[in-house]
C-alpha cells in the first residue's frame, strides 16, 4: 500500500468518527485510514482537544 505524505491542511478532521472500543489488541477493528493516538497524563485535557480538533463537542468523553 502506497502511503501519501499530507499536511495538517488537506486533512478534513470533520469527518472523524468512533468506531470502538478494544480491551486489547486482539479486539482492534480493521484499518480503514489514518490513525492519530493521543497520550498523556489524567486531566491533561486529552478529550478537550480531540473534541475541539474535531468540531465535535462529545466525540471524546
């Protein structure tokens, strides 16, 4: 598969969905596109800016 360097521009955020939750690996649904991971301590306001990135107000919870 042949991957396309993008820039934060080109992509469209709008558009990010959940799909599930996975206990662990094994549980992981099938790629379907790009993937972003956010990591971080508890209270760091991890879900307010995937929320905000997103324009989604309950996406992250």
């Amino acid at each position: 598969m042949e991957t396309k360097n993008l820039t934060i521009k080109e992509l469209n955020y709008t558009t990010t969905r959940f799909i599930s939750s996975a206990p662990d690996i094994h549980h992981l649904p099938a790629y379907e596109g790009i993937e972003i991971a956010f990591a971080g301590r508890s209270n760091a306001g991890k879900s307010s800016a995937l929320n905000a990135l997103t324009h989604k107000k309950g996406l992250a919870r």
